[in-house]
C-alpha cells in the first residue's frame, strides 16, 4: 500500500482556508462592506455559524488574510537569505513577484483591503503591523547582502516595496499591462537598489 507523500491538512485549518479564500474572492469582488458574512458562507459552502466559530466578524477575516499574505511575503525572503547569492535571488523571483501583483483578482483584494485601512483604524493597525514586519525583514536582507550596510537600506526596501505594490494599482489601470517587459527593468532596479 503506498504511502502518503505530505501529512493531510488538519480539518479545521482546511476549513480556516476554505473561508479565506471564500473572503478573499467576496472582498475582491464586492468590497468589504458589500461581502456580508452571509455572502462568504455560500461562497465557503458553510453556515455563517461556522464562519462565526473560526472569525469574530469580517475584521478578524482581514488580518487573517494579511497574515497570511506577510507569511508568503516572508517566506520568500527566507528563501532569499538561504540562497548563495541574494542579489541573483531576488532578480530570479521577478517574475513571480509581478505575475502575482498583476493578477486582477490579487490585485483588487490588496486595494480593498488598504481602501478599508484608510477608513477603519483596526484595519490599518493590522495593515501597518503586517507592513513593518516586512519592511524590518528585507531591510535586514538587504544590509547584510551588502555586507557593508550602506545606511540607505531603508529607504531602498521602501522602494524596492513601493515598485512592486504599485503594481497593482497599474495592473487595474491598464489590464494590457505588458508584464514580461516589466521584467528586465525591475531586475535592473533591483540591482542598483540592493
């Protein structure tokens, strides 16, 4: 009898996800305000009481997708500091970085979810924590890939932050965007950048 390959996920951590990527297609398609909780369980297939036992309310939801997102954010910059040469990481891992900030479904959950951190302090104190936690990691990376911190590594990672961020904003703006041009100029960036 052959062996599973990966331990199967817990139940409830698979229902956990089953929610956020229910919220996450709701708050991407109708806004915080227009994703009731009740939208989210048709579309997580479960009772809004279940929803309830895993989330306080649509807030709780939120951070728990940031969390989420700054896990995947980190994670590449662990990848990032285990690999030989930083510099040659980071410009391989260009084009996810695009593909993903281009994707119109990514990219209208990250604006909705900073359009709702400009209107709800709890949100932006989750927004803003998630986003320091980041910032203070590829600062790091950044200083000792140098190995002679130059001093300018935070205004660097906040650049280096703002040109892939803004992707979406562009992707929206302009769906012909031409991501695989965007490619070598990124890469350049990065270059002068880190």
């Amino acid at each position: 009898m052959p062996q599973p390959t990966a331990t199967p996920e817990p139940r409830c951590e698979a229902r956990r996800r089953q929610i956020l990527a229910a919220a996450a297609v709701c708050f991407a398609r109708e806004g915080f305000h227009g994703a009731s909780i009740a939208k989210i369980s048709k579309a997580a297939e479960m009772s809004p009481g279940h929803i309830y036992h895993f989330f306080e309310n649509k807030e709780a939801i939120i951070a728990a997708l940031v969390e989420q997102k700054l896990e995947q954010s980190l994670s590449m910059v662990r990848q990032f500091e285990r690999a030989e040469d930083v510099h040659q990481a980071m410009q391989e891992r260009v084009d996810t970085g695009v593909n993903e900030r281009t994707d119109l479904d990514h990219a209208a959950l990250e604006l909705e979810i900073l359009a709702e951190a400009a209107r709800n302090p709890r949100v932006a104190a989750i927004v803003q924590a998630a986003d320091a936690a980041k910032r203070e990691r590829l600062c790091r990376l950044l200083a000792s890939a140098r190995g002679t911190p130059r001093g300018d590594e935070a205004a660097a990672t906040e650049i280096i932050m703002a040109l892939f961020d803004g992707l979406a904003s562009r992707a929206i703006s302009n769906p012909t965007l031409d991501r695989a041009a965007l490619l070598a100029p990124l890469q350049a960036a990065l270059r002068v950048l880190s």
